[in-house]
C-alpha cells in the first residue's frame, strides 16, 4: 500500500514572516480572486485544476483507509477538514 500524506498551507501567497506558527495552516488553503491575483498565481491554479475540480483542497480519505497494522477498513471515517491552530 503507498504512504498517505497530506499537507497544510496558510495561503497559496505565502506569508511575509518566517514565522511557520504565526497562522493556522490548514488542508483547504482558501480559493483567492483569479481576476486579482498575479499571473504566477493564476498559473498554479490553472495546473492544479489538470489533476482536480478542487484545486485548494487535500483530501484525507487516503490516511485513513488502512489501520496502523495495514488492515483495510470495512468503514472508512476521516474528517473533511483540517486545521492546525499554534498556541
């Protein structure tokens, strides 16, 4: 069976801190503007949306269709969002 992995971003635009724990990062990274956004931007989306209908968001059903011993799972639950809040 392959690896489930996800990731969490703040935003597509980065951020202007080093901070990695300055904001929540999160699955979904929120959709932006396209007629605003920078050409750079757009183009990123642009070859997201070859591989997906949601081009901001991670799925997580991956992660949880086997269990920690391999197992496939008969009922797969995973939650659909989330967010990782630094305190």
């Amino acid at each position: 069976m392959h690896s489930g992995n996800t990731f969490a971003m703040y935003s597509l635009f980065g951020q202007t801190s080093y901070n990695l724990f300055e904001h929540d990062l999160t699955n979904h990274v929120p959709q932006f503007n396209v007629n605003t956004a920078p050409l750079s931007a757009r183009l990123l989306l642009d070859r997201f949306r070859t591989a997906s209908a949601w081009p901001t968001m991670m799925g997580l059903s991956d992660m949880a269709t086997y269990d920690q011993f391999g197992n496939k799972e008969s009922i797969v639950n995973f939650p659909f969002r989330l967010v990782f809040h630094p305190v």
